[in-house]
C-alpha cells in the first residue's frame, strides 16, 4: 500500500519558515503524486486481472453445469477435478477484486493526501517568511505528529479488515462453498441412491456445525457482543477461556478491585490491547505459559500481560515504520489518546511483561 510518508523534520535550530515549510510540502506532494500515479496504474493491471478471473470463473461454472446434467454417467474423478476448478476460480477471483478494492481505497486516501498538501503548500506561499511569535497553539511539528498517528491508526484498521477478510475466505466462504456442492450432490442423488444421499446429508450437517462455530468466532473477534451488554471483565473472562480452548499456550487470567462498568470506549481499548497482546504472545513468543492481571480502582485501570516466552528487542519493535496488526506502536498511540500509558519490558531470552494504565 502507498501511503503518505512523514515530512522531513527541521534540524534543531533551524528557523521553521513559512518558505522553508513550503518547500518540505512541495516536496512531499511530488512524492505522493508518484505514488499515486504507480496505484493508477495497478488498478489499470488488476481490473484487468479481475476481468479475465471472472470469465475463467463463468467458463468453470458452465463447465460444472454440464457435467452435473449427466451426473449419474460423469465418472468421478471428472466431477471432482470440475469442482476444484470451479472452486480455485472462485478463489482467485475472491483475492483478486478483494485486491481491486483495497486500490481503490489506496487511490482515495491518497489522493485525499495530495489535496491537503497542496493546500497547505498554497497557503504557506501566501505567509510572510519570517517565524510567527512563540504562542500555545499547536506547531507544524505537532500537526504532523498527529496527522501521522492518525495515518498508522487508519492503516492498522485496514490491516485488521485485510486480516479478516482473508480469514472469512479461507474460513467460512469456503466452507460455504463446500456446502452448497455437498446440497447439489444431495438433491441429484436423492431419488436414485438414498443411502448415499443420506451419508452426504450427515456430511453437510456436520460441515454446517463447523461453518457456524467458525462465523460465531470471527464474530467475537470482530466486536464481542457481551462487550456491549456486560462489559469489559466479563467479556475478558470470556475471551481468555476461548484462547485457552483454542490456541494452546495456557493463560490465567487474575482480577481484582471493584468490577464495575465505565466508559464504553475505553472498555473497547482496553480489550483491544488485551486481545492484541494475546494473539502475540499465541503467534510469536513462542511461549508456554500467559498470565493476564486486572485492577480496576475508584480511577484507574491497570493491566499487565505476561509470557515466559522468547521475548524481543522493545526499540526495535517500536521503531517499525509498518507494523502488522495493530501492533505496539498503534496500541501505545490509542492509549496515549486517551491519557492512557503502555510499558514494555522484555528482551532476547526472557519473555515479555506489558503493562497498562489509564485513568477512568
């Protein structure tokens, strides 16, 4: 993805001109333009690619049509491979225009960019080029550090989508998939071999049971309901007990103070960085054991999440221009928003200790 890159910084005691802001603007505003001329050209080439996959994908379904006319005659094997042909078209047209659309998004974000730059450039030509008197209001330095927190915060929630986008199409789409042709198989056999109709209807009550489950955990993950109607511990506890069901790295999950609802937004955060800090330590720790802590005090609100796992290097982690996910960075920044504080401790060898404190 394209996306906009953080104007160069003035050197200390260099003079912040309105001249000298122009040009780092200008600057920046070409670069982008690039960038967005390379997105036209590879929504050009996947709108193609989409076109293609979608005829490949009708051809293959026509194909299947024939074939399931005469299915008492069709010889297994060539039923079977018409259906995988069927499905990795749908596959590839699924990836393709889920690709197609994330352009698009890229095209429109990016090109929302080069209308501020531009603004901004037109409006610093017109200022005299002499530093303001100091005041309190916020400098460029700091709009920057904003508009750049609010740009990695945009990305990580397009991640996310991305994330679970692919997740419902290896998962649940799939399976669905897999349903509707297990159904057809049904509905041609029924009349002629009721015994085998029978068997493939326990099969697709069964794939159906799965398919549920499957949709009802990408549900939780997404946005827990109970979040809303009982409120953060109750949601945890919930949540602890599904990654222990789950992911096998054993967790304890440890509350004290008073368990009492606040305010809906920052119950959000705080889950958020539970479950973010959890699906690290299931992915990448490498650890064996978790344990999660939570005090809620008259307030404030503090949680630590602990592994004995391999642990990492904070300043580098820290220091990713992209993370994955929602990543450390972005979890600190959402804190942060909130008057909020995140502590990471860990190193090479000896697992990792994050803790959070945000006043309620």
């Amino acid at each position: 993805m394209a996306t906009p890159k953080k104007p160069v910084s003035i050197p200390a005691g260099a003079s912040a001109t309105p001249q000298h802001l122009g040009e780092e603007a200008r600057a920046e505003l070409d670069q982008t333009q690039k960038e967005i001329k390379e997105i036209d050209l590879l929504l050009q080439q996947t709108s193609a690619e989409v076109d293609r996959l979608a005829q490949r994908n009708a051809q293959a379904a026509s194909n299947l049509k024939q074939l399931e006319a005469s299915l008492d005659t069709v010889p297994r094997a060539d039923l079977q491979a018409a259906y995988t042909a069927a499905l990795d078209a749908q596959k590839r047209l699924f990836m393709m225009r889920g690709q197609l659309e994330k352009l698009q998004s890229d095209q429109h974000n990016v090109g929302r960019y080069v209308g501020y730059l531009r603004k901004v450039a037109d409006s610093l030509q017109q200022l005299p080029d002499r530093p303001g008197p100091a005041s309190t209001t916020a400098t460029p330095e700091s709009d920057t550090t904003s508009q750049t927190s609010i740009v990695r915060i945009i990305e990580a929630q397009e991640q996310e989508r991305q994330r679970l986008v692919r997740q419902l199409h290896d998962g649940p789409a799939q399976s669905l998939t897999n349903l509707i042709l297990q159904a057809e198989i049904c509905e041609r056999v029924f009349d002629t071999d009721s015994e085998r109709a029978r068997r493939e209807l326990g099969e697709l009550k069964t794939a159906v049971t799965s398919t549920f489950q499957k949709v009802r955990d990408y549900m939780f993950d997404l946005r827990p309901m109970m979040l809303d109607d009982l409120g953060l511990i109750p949601t945890i506890r919930r949540y602890v007990d599904h990654y222990n069901e789950k992911s096998g790295v054993p967790a304890v999950l440890t509350v004290t103070g008073s368990e009492r609802r606040f305010a809906p937004y920052k119950e959000v955060v705080v889950f958020r960085v539970i479950q973010e800090l959890l699906a690290n330590v299931r992915v990448h720790s490498h650890a064996t054991r978790a344990q999660i802590l939570l005090d809620v005090s008259d307030d404030l609100i503090q949680t630590t999440v602990e592994d004995n796992g391999s642990g990492f290097n904070v300043a580098e982690v820290l220091n990713v221009a992209q993370p994955k996910g929602i990543g450390l960075p972005t979890l600190r920044e959402r804190v942060a928003m909130l008057g909020g504080e995140i502590r990471i401790d860990s190193s090479i060898g000896r697992g990792t200790k994050v803790s959070l404190q945000m006043p309620i």
